[in-house]
C-alpha cells in the first residue's frame, strides 16, 4: 500500500441497499440482449453443420439396374442414397394372392401419402404389375425387412402366409406389394421410390417424370 | 501483504490454504461430513459409481489412441486395439465390461433411492441431478455403441435415430439433421464419437458434481429414512447419529470396491461377452447398410424401456386413451385440485386421450420410451407417503415395490427377445404396470397403516 494519493476513502461508496438505478438496469439488459443475438448468431452455423454436407446431398444420384435376370419368385437387392432397395419378380399366383389380403391391410389402396408414386397406386404397387421395386427400410424405424417368400406356417408366420416381408426389429410383416399389415408397429407400406424403365429390361431408380433426381 | 487470510494450518498446507480452500473443503466433504451412521449393503453403490466413471474415463483415453473414427476403418481399428496393440484387448474388454456396470451399479443406486426414498425433501434436487446423470449415461452408453461399427453399432443407431422420425411435422428433417446424411453414415460416426468422447462426458462430470455438492448440503439420507441433522447432538454440536465420511465410510467402501473388482475382473477375464449381453455377437460383423441382422435387439440396459417402445402398438394406444379419459373423469369428480386446474388438468388429458388416436402409435412408442424415463424426474412430487423408508410403510406397499421390480426385470428379458404375440401381451400389461406406478402413486402412497418413525436410527453396534 504504498500509493502516494489516498484511494481507499469512503466517498465513492454506495449504498449496498439502494435500488437499482434504471439507467444502468437499461443498459445491462440492452448489453444482454445484444450479446445474446450475437450468440444466438454464432449458434446458427455450428447448427447448420449438422446438415448433409454437400458430398453427402451428391451422393444420391439414381442408379441403374438390369431387371431381366431375376428369376421368378425372387429379388435383387440394389443401393440408392445408402438404402437397399429391392426389385422383386413375382408370380402370377402371388399377384392373384394380392387381393385377399385387402382386409388385413393397413393401408390396402396406399391412400396414405408420401410413400407412393401416383403410378405405383394399384393393388401390386408397382409400374408393371410383375416387377415390384420398393425402398427395403421398414417406416416404422429403419430397419431393412427380411424377405420370407414361404407361404404356409413353415416360416412361423402363421398358417395363412402368403410371402412377404418381415421386420425383425419390431415385428411389422408386409405383404408381396410391400403393404403392411394392420395393428403392427410399422404405420406406413414401404416406399416405392421414383422409378421409370429405361428399356424392358433395365430401370433407373432414383428418377422419373416428377424427380429430375 | 494485507489482506491475507488467517488459516490455522501451517507450513505447505497453510501456504496453499491462504490461496485455496484445501483444509476447508476436505472437512466439509470428507473428515467433517457427518454421513448416518446406519448405511447397509445398498450405500455403495454411489461410491461404485463414481469408481466406475473413472475407470470409463481413463480406459477410455487410452482407447481413443487407436481407435479410427471413419466408417472405412473404425471396426478394422477396434479389432486392431484386440489382437495387436500390446494388452489393447484388456483395455477394450474393462470399457465394455465398465459401460454395463455402470447401468448395474446405477439401478441399484436408484432401486435404494427409492426402497429408503432418498429422493423425497429435501433431497429432490439431489434426485434430479441423478436422473439427469441417468439420461447422459443412456446418451454416452448409445453414442459410444455405434463406434465398433458392427452389425448391431448399425442397426441400433438407424433404429434410436428413427425414433426422431416419429415426431410430427419436423421428424423426418430432424433424423436427417442428426443422421448428417440419409442413411447413419460416416458422418454420423463421427459426430457420435465426438459426443462420445468430449460434450457427453463433460456434461456428466459436471451433474456428478452437482450431485455430490447437492448431496452435501442437504445431508446422506440413510436405511430409516430420519434427518440426523434434526435428531440429538453431542456437546460438539454433531449428530450423533452421524460419523465422520472419512475415515469411516471412506475405508468402509473400500471393501465394497475390493467385493465390486472381484467381479469386475472375473467378467474382464472370463466372460467380457457375458453370453452376448454385455457385447452382443452379431456386432463382431461390420456393419453392412444393406441387411438388417435376422434378431436385432439393444444392449440390455435399454431393453426395459426398449419393451415399452415396442408395446405400443396401434390397439394399445386405444387402452392408454381409455386410460387418460378414465383419469381426466375421477381427477374432475374427485381429487382435491382447485379452480381453474380442476378443469385444466382433466381437460389436457382429454387432449391426449384423443391426440393417442389422433397421431401415429409409433410416435406414442418413442413417448413411451422417453416418457418411462422422464417420469422418474417427478417422482419427489409423487409420492405422497407420511414416512419416507420402505421400512416404515404398510406391507402391502412392499408387494408394490416388489411388482414393479419384478416388471422392470420381465419387461427387460422381454426386450432381448424377438417379437412374438404372447411377449407383446405380456410387455403391453408390463408398461401399464409401470405407468400405473407412478401415474397412481398420489393415490397409494398416502394409504395404508404407516408404522411408527424412530427417534433415532437403527443401529447395532459391530
């Protein structure tokens, strides 16, 4: 303490218990309120690099598939933005099953939107009534559905098992036009994503009249 | 100088006590923390705990110097950390092993929470800052899953992260926006693994501290569930129900962490799979974004709440409406609520009654699985009873506590299971079990005989 001019006196002092002077209340709230916008500001772009980089958003260009050497009854399974998609070719008969199934159905006619392209609303939901192409992730969590083609009890999917798809995470079941079956987790039937024939043996997914992709 | 504080202590102490509360902070934490001096088996579960983080923190570091955090090379680095870094398995296997006794050493801190209601005033806060701690254990627990990036790091991730997706109007942005990209990719690795390793752990060492300090001010609860700081006090002014932490529990947990090591290392050595629960097999493959593994099913820690997620199914929100419409009538004709929340209170769960028909049952399972969790939050408020140990309350209400346990275990072996419609059933009457619990605990927890209270705590002298 070795200052030459005495600073230690009580002139200055305030009154602890005074209320607060509105002038300064003012300007701490201003100051406050300023910072905060700065901050709320600085948030924005740390925010914002949680979105798909654009590598990402790139990466979901169509992809294009040769559908003539699927044997009847079975699949192929193709990648499109990092999901399976899968192109069935079904049989007559498991057409013909299709229809039976209306009233076990949670959405038979796929009314519901967003998961159905306006060509895809028929009973087999697809393009050409043969070739079923959907987006193999189940709507209720994203798990991707296994394929049971059995019909019958064999499978543990009961006596009246026609062929369809099964979700193992949470036990959702969708028929052969990937139509899911009332009173299970999963609310919707699977995607079909945008599609269109290149020649009759080859579609393109990812794109059609709608989706420039 | 002026100015300088007195201290009593001398020397080096008395130098770092003049700058730092060192002398001041250890009597008020440790040497002169009065803990009951009743506690039982079930009080070292906190100090377990707290072992337990530590272990998790530094394994963790050194794992962090060989693990890859890139979707082409994380599963190749962790089998890299297994067979060639030098006791890199050892390291591995104390992590994972520690991830599900943190889970078993934490519900059994919060099943004696709530048997000696530990969370009653004025220890709500104390509560509060656990079930936070809770929540970041389940969020560290599922980030830190993904990482291996085996089958099961995959699918568990696409599933928990779906769960966004269920919410109205912004879900599908939102998993998008969590996800970084349209499927969980490289990027979410990433990301997951700076949760992992830097923002969640912060977090939690943060509330743990605020536990502790929460903890201290208000004072240890204890078997009898008696304020020993209200009972008598010898001529010094202490409880004298109450012992010093340090030396007394501090040594007395050192032999619960001596019985919790034994344990620890018989899993580390001879079992760090445990039968595919602690580290399930099919996330020894790599993750394949193409195929869903036949059964898939989250780490058993998850599973109770998991089984909740599942049981609401579409019929079952029909049950949980007639439930809130039931609730919304007795609460109006009934309860003791005043004016205007005599309406209100019926009236919101109308709203939800018509809102659980109204949205999605997959949006009402995510709110089942956070809202099962959430809950806990309340559970100062809900409890009604005169006394606050299970020693005291009427038998009956241990049948409750019992049932709910017994619950909380079905509907956990439930959730490794597959779905099947006999299991669904049984898991659907399980959540109401658990909703009932709670939602109703205003009602049960005041009725009944209750016994009388002690003076002072029950304590037999060794």
């Amino acid at each position: 303490m070795s200052q030459d001019t005495l600073v230690h006196d009580d002139d200055g002092a305030v009154d602890p218990n005074l209320p607060p002077d509105p002038s300064r209340r003012f300007w701490v709230t201003t100051a406050c309120a300023v910072g905060g916008v700065a901050g709320v500001a600085t948030a924005v772009p740390l925010v914002s690099t949680f979105s798909p980089s654009e590598k990402a958003r790139a990466a979901g260009a169509p992809v294009e598939v040769d559908v003539g050497d699927i044997p009847v009854g079975s699949m192929k399974t193709v990648e499109w933005r990092g999901k399976p998609v899968w192109i069935m070719h079904r049989s007559p008969e498991q057409l013909a099953g299709l229809k039976t199934l209306d009233p076990l159905l949670a959405d038979p006619q796929s009314k519901r939107p967003g998961f159905t392209p306006p060509y895809a609303e028929n009973e087999g939901r697809s393009r050409k009534p043969e070739l079923f192409v959907c987006v193999g992730i189940c709507t209720h969590l994203g798990c991707s559905p296994t394929a049971h083609f059995e019909t019958g009890g064999g499978g543990g999917l009961g006596a009246d098992w026609q062929g369809g798809f099964l979700c193992p995470c949470h036990g959702s079941t969708f028929d052969l036009a990937g139509r899911v079956f009332k009173n299970k987790p999963a609310p919707d039937n699977l995607e079909v994503p945008p599609y269109q024939y290149l020649t009759d043996t080859r579609i393109i997914v990812g794109v059609d009249e709608d989706n420039k992709a | 100088m002026a100015g300088e504080k007195t201290v009593e202590t001398t020397g080096l102490l008395g130098w770092l006590d003049r700058r730092f509360p060192v002398t001041s902070t250890w009597k008020a934490h440790l040497s002169e923390y009065y803990a009951p001096k009743n506690f039982n088996f079930w009080y070292f579960f906190g100090s377990l705990a707290l072992l337990v983080l530590v272990l998790q923190i530094v394994t963790g570091i050194f794992l962090v110097m060989h693990y890859k955090p890139d979707a082409e090379r994380a599963f190749q680095s962790v089998e890299y950390i297994m067979r060639e870094v030098p006791w890199g398995w050892l390291v591995r296997y104390m992590h994972s092993t520690g991830a599900s006794m943190f889970f078993v050493v934490v519900y059994l801190h919060m099943l004696r929470g709530l048997l000696y209601g530990s969370y009653r005033k004025p220890r709500e806060l104390v509560w509060i800052f656990g079930v936070a701690i809770f929540l970041c254990l389940m969020a560290e627990a599922f980030f830190g899953y993904l990482l291996p990036w085996g089958q099961m790091s995959y699918w568990g991730a696409q599933v928990i992260v779906n769960l966004f997706a269920a919410i109205p109007f912004i879900g599908p942005e939102l998993s998008i926006w969590i996800r970084g990209d349209y499927v969980v990719s490289d990027a979410t690795l990433n990301r997951f693994f700076a949760f992992h390793v830097i923002a969640i752990p912060l977090v939690l060492i943060g509330l743990v501290a605020a536990h502790l300090v929460a903890l201290h001010e208000v004072g240890s609860n204890n078997p009898d569930g008696i304020e020993i700081k209200q009972g008598p006090k010898d001529k010094y002014g202490r409880p004298k129900d109450g012992i010093p932490f340090h030396p007394f529990y501090s040594v007395h947990d050192l032999v619960g962490v001596a019985g919790f090591l034994l344990v620890f290392a018989a899993i580390v050595f001879f079992a760090p799979e445990m039968g595919g629960y602690f580290l399930e097999f099919n996330n020894f493959i790599p993750a394949d974004s193409l195929k869903t593994p036949p059964h898939i099913a989250p780490v058993w820690y998850f599973t109770p709440f998991y089984s909740m997620l599942r049981a609401t199914t579409d019929e079952f929100t029909w049950v949980l409406a007639g439930a809130a419409v039931l609730g919304a009538i007795v609460l109006f004709a009934k309860s003791n609520l005043k004016g205007f929340l005599r309406v209100a209170v019926p009236g919101i769960l109308i709203v939800v009654a018509v809102l659980l028909r109204v949205i999605d049952a997959k949006f009402w399972g995510v709110v089942a699985m956070g809202g099962t969790v959430v809950i806990l939050f309340f559970l100062p408020w809900l409890d009604h009873s005169p006394v606050k140990s299970i020693r005291y309350r009427p038998t009956w209400h241990k049948w409750i506590y019992g049932i709910f346990m017994v619950n909380f275990l079905v509907l956990g072996y439930i959730g490794t299971q597959p779905p099947s419609p006999p299991l669904n059933l049984t898991s659907q009457i399980g959540t109401l079990l658990y909703l009932a619990f709670f939602f109703l605990m205003p009602v049960w927890s005041r009725l009944g005989t209750f016994k009388q209270v002690p003076d002072r705590v029950t304590f037999h002298a060794h």
